[in-house]
C-alpha cells in the first residue's frame, strides 16, 4: 500500500461510520419526535447530559464527580420542567446549575465549565421547547432536523468533491466555501420540501428562514472548531462512529435550534414556538 493509498482508505471507513451512525440516530431523533414529550425529553435530556460530560472532559476536568453530578443534575431538571409544561422554570435551574458547578470546579477554568451547563441545556431546550406545540411541534423539529442534516450532509460531500477556497482557514482547516454554499442550498431546499409537505404557508420566508437557520449551524460548527483548537482536542469524544463525539454531532444542531427556539417563542409564545417558528 502507498501513501497516497491510505488517506483514501480512512477516509472511505470514515464515510461508513458515518453513515452507519446516521442510520441508526437519525430514525430514533424522528420516531422520539413523532411520540413527543416524554420519550422526546428523554432522548434530548440523555443527549443534553453527554453534551455537559464531554463539555466536562474537554474542559480537562471531566473526572470531577461532583462537576458532572451538579451539571448533569441540573440539566436534566430544566428538561423535565419543559417537558411538563414548566419552561418558565427551567432558566433559573440552570442559572443554579451552572453557578453549583462553578463553586465545585477545579480553579482555572471555573467559568468555561460553568458554561457548559448553558451550552448543553440548551440542547435539550431547544428540542423539547419547540417539539411542545401541539399543532406544530412536530413540523417545527422535522423542519429543524432537515435544516441541520442538510446543512451538515451537503457541506461535507459539497467541501469534498468541490473543494476550493478555504471558509475559515485558522479555525477549520477542512471547511470550505464551496461546502458552506452547498450546505446553505441544501438546507433551503430541504426546509420547503418539510414545508410543502406539511402544506406551510409563506414559502417565500420558509425559505429565507431555513437559509437564516442553516448559517447559525454553520456557525456553531466552527465554534466549536474554535473550542477545541483552544484545549487543544481533535473531537470531542468518540461515542458517534465517525462522528467523534456528541458536541461534535450536535454543534450546528444547538447554534440553530436556540435561533430556531427564540423565533418561535417571539412570534408564538411558549404556548406555539412551533407555529411562531413556521406560520408565516
């Protein structure tokens, strides 16, 4: 085997596991969805915790049990109060959460890891609040996962076979603007296919939406490419084959479901975030 050989070959193995992993996730993220509230809460809740672990670990403290217990603790609280219908009392569980955290962390990096507890409840926040509209809950999370998965499908395969001119050279080497740009299309194009199928007025602002929706994932991706160059880590974990960790799964995911979360609530409350979020 050549040098030039083996690149390609991990590359391809790469490709599977990522595949693999996709085919495996993605279904269980649509059918918690399709069942909404408590079997949803629970698989974001559970997501939102590994979210602070691996937080917790890049932050080179991970292996403080009282950090993961006060972080993970609370995190899991704020997604059952939302769950329950309780949203309003989630912020101030995590704002007790993170401040627990920060009195029981080693010194030195107090406020980073304090910060992950707003970081990964956010990921369940964004979930459950918008999947909890009862008209358009499910619709708005579809609308999201399509949003997100093909953002993140068509900038890897875009970045791959086009290559070109880097996106953001000193923070992700890898991305590129030919993958941001078909990552921007592929988003746009998979939010009016959602919205057409569940026969969404206003198109025209769908899609200006899902264009809005698919830069903030392309965003928190580089983000936290930034964050792990600062600690000096390749992926965040290795749990998702392929994938590296959850935080490297969920980045985009977390960036555009809080906008996605804040539209909704501006325009629908948090009694319809969903129908804020898509009726236009």
């Amino acid at each position: 085997m050549t040098r030039l050989e083996r690149p390609h070959r991990h590359g391809s193995s790469e490709l599977v596991l990522r595949i693999c992993s996709a085919l495996v996730l993605a279904p269980l993220a649509v059918v918690t969805a399709y069942y909404g509230r408590w079997p949803f809460a629970a698989f974001w809740g559970a997501a939102a915790v590994g979210t602070f672990i691996e937080w917790a670990s890049l932050m080179a403290n991970g292996r403080s049990r009282s950090v993961v217990a006060a972080g993970s603790a609370a995190i899991a609280l704020a997604t059952i109060l939302i769950a329950a219908g309780r949203g309003a009392g989630a912020l101030p569980v995590l704002v007790a959460g993170a401040i627990g955290v920060a009195v029981v962390a080693p010194a030195g990096r107090r406020v980073w890891i304090a910060g992950g507890v707003a970081y990964a409840g956010a990921v369940a926040a964004a979930a459950v609040v918008l999947r909890s509209d009862p008209q358009y809950g499910f619709a708005a999370i579809i609308f999201l996962f399509a949003i997100v998965w093909g953002t993140d499908t068509a900038a890897y395969f875009g970045g791959r076979l086009i290559g070109g001119a880097k996106l953001a050279a000193r923070l992700s080497p890898h991305k590129t603007w030919a993958g941001a740009l078909a990552g921007l299309l592929a988003a746009t194009v998979a939010g009016l296919i959602v919205a057409q199928l569940a026969r969404l007025p206003g198109l025209a602002a769908i899609a200006v939406l899902a264009a809005i929706l698919s830069i903030c994932a392309q965003g928190g991706d580089l983000w936290e490419s930034v964050l792990k160059r600062r600690f000096g880590a390749k992926d965040s974990g290795r749990l998702i084959p392929g994938h590296g960790g959850l935080m490297d799964r969920l980045d985009g995911f977390v960036a555009a479901g809080v906008v996605a979360m804040l539209i909704g609530i501006a325009r629908g409350g948090l009694e319809a975030p969903g129908r804020g979020l898509l009726a236009w």
